[in-house]
C-alpha cells in the first residue's frame, strides 16, 4: 500500500501529511509507505499510490487517478489523519 501526501513545493504541508500520515499507520498497526510530493511530480509519485492526501485547494491539479483522493482539512489534527487513513486502508 502507498499513500501520497501533496502540496504546491513537497516539503511543507505534505511533510506535515507524511509525518502525521505515519503516525495514523502506527496507531491503526497498517503498513504502508509514505510519500511526499509536490503538485507538479503527483502524476508519476501517485501512479501506485493507493491514497492521497491533500488540500482541497489542489484537488483540481491531481486529475484524473485510481487512488482515493482525501482533503484534509487541520493538517496538524491527528485524529482526522487517523480515521481518514482508517477508512481509506482499513479493514471494511
């Protein structure tokens, strides 16, 4: 499983994403990886990826993909991460 984290350079708020990301697989005991990215590079960094979590604001420039998009809302809210990495790679 992977999960892509996206926002406008790829460093801040989806390396924000990518540390809180990690911390929901830990707490919900899934593995997957985890990776961050700019919106330029999402095409190639979320060809695999299962899920990715974003800003709304970028929704548009992902397109057209076979991972669940995810809009976060509190970037720094752990709880929100968790139950959206729970019912996006939980067990149904």
């Amino acid at each position: 499983m992977k999960i892509v984290t996206i926002c406008g350079a790829g460093i801040g708020a989806s390396g924000i994403l990518k540390v809180n990301a990690e911390k929901a697989l830990v707490a919900l005991g899934l593995e997957a990886s985890v990776v961050a990215a700019d919106v330029a590079s999402v095409r190639h960094a979320a060809e695999d990826a299962n899920v990715i979590l974003t800003s709304q604001e970028f929704v548009e420039a992902i397109g057209d993909t076979y991972a669940e998009v995810i809009v976060i809302r509190n970037h720094f809210d752990q709880d929100e991460i968790t139950a959206a990495v729970d019912r996006a790679l939980g067990e149904p």
